[in-house]
C-alpha cells in the first residue's frame, strides 16, 4: 500500500480547501436567493414608515354594531337590549359585485376609439353575458368605463 508523500497531503488538503470554498459560494450566493431578496426588498410594505389605512369592514355603512348604541360594560341587560337590536338591524339582502375585464381589444391602436374589441373579444364578452344569464341574478346597476373596450363589452 502506497503511503501518502508530503505532496499528497499538500494536494489532498488544497482541493478539500477549494471544494469548501466553492461549496460556500455556492451556498450564500445562490441566483434564486438574489432574486428573491430583491422581490421582497421591492416590495413597498416591508420596512416601510408609509401611512397606511386599517381595512374598513364597514365601507357600506351597513354593519348592525355601527347602527346600535354599543352596551354598557357589565351590564347584562344593556348587553341583552344591544343583542336583540343587532339581530332586527341585521341585513338578510345578499349583494353580488361581479367585476369583469373587457375582452381582448387591439393593442396597437393609437387612440382609444382604435382599441375596440377582436373578434375573439366579442366572442369573450358574449361568453360572458351567456355566464351571467345562467347565473340568474336579478341585477340592480351596471357601471362600466367609457373606455370603448369597456363600453363594447357592457
């Protein structure tokens, strides 16, 4: 058995140096990990001293604990009255706000009364008008832009 010379040793411990070296690298500077501190650095809440709003559950102004007095702490009457007229304010309506897109519109028109509809848009917006009908809802307001996409989709 051939024993290990001084220049063996040498070499054995530099290429174990190298391939640690390489295999650090390769770990701390990953291209996917890059990009992603990038993504989350671009991202405008992350360590932001932005003002921003609270989320307004309230924004018809149609929530019962915002139409009734609010109870008096401890007092189980109080409480007893404020349950009962939350349950006569509540509302039993459903609302449906359905959102649609316009359908594919030609892009390469210069002004908006260029950009109407393709042929595949018409087909879209039928498509969707058809969806509609079968869901049977009866609706109250219809709100579209005055882009001319829009309007030819409404």
């Amino acid at each position: 058995m051939a024993t290990f010379s001084r220049f063996h040793k040498l070499a054995l411990m530099s290429l174990g140096a190298l391939g640690g070296g390489l295999a650090y690298y390769h770990l701390n500077n990953n291209d996917d990990e890059k990009k992603l501190r990038v993504h989350n650095n671009a991202w405008p809440m992350k360590n932001c001293n932005c003002p921003t709003t609270k989320w307004n559950k309230n924004w018809d102004c149609r929530d019962p604990e915002s139409l009734v007095k609010p109870p008096c702490p401890g007092n189980a009457q109080d409480e007893n009255r404020y349950n009962e007229e939350i349950e006569k304010v509540r509302s039993t309506a459903t609302r449906h706000l359905i959102l649609i897109r316009h359908g594919q519109y030609n892009v390469s028109g210069e002004t908006d009364k260029e950009r109407v509809l393709t042929e595949l848009g018409r087909r879209q917006a039928e498509l969707t008008g058809e969806r509609l009908k079968n869901l049977d809802i009866k609706w109250d307001l219809l709100v579209r832009s005055t882009m001319t996409r829009a309007q030819e989709t409404a």
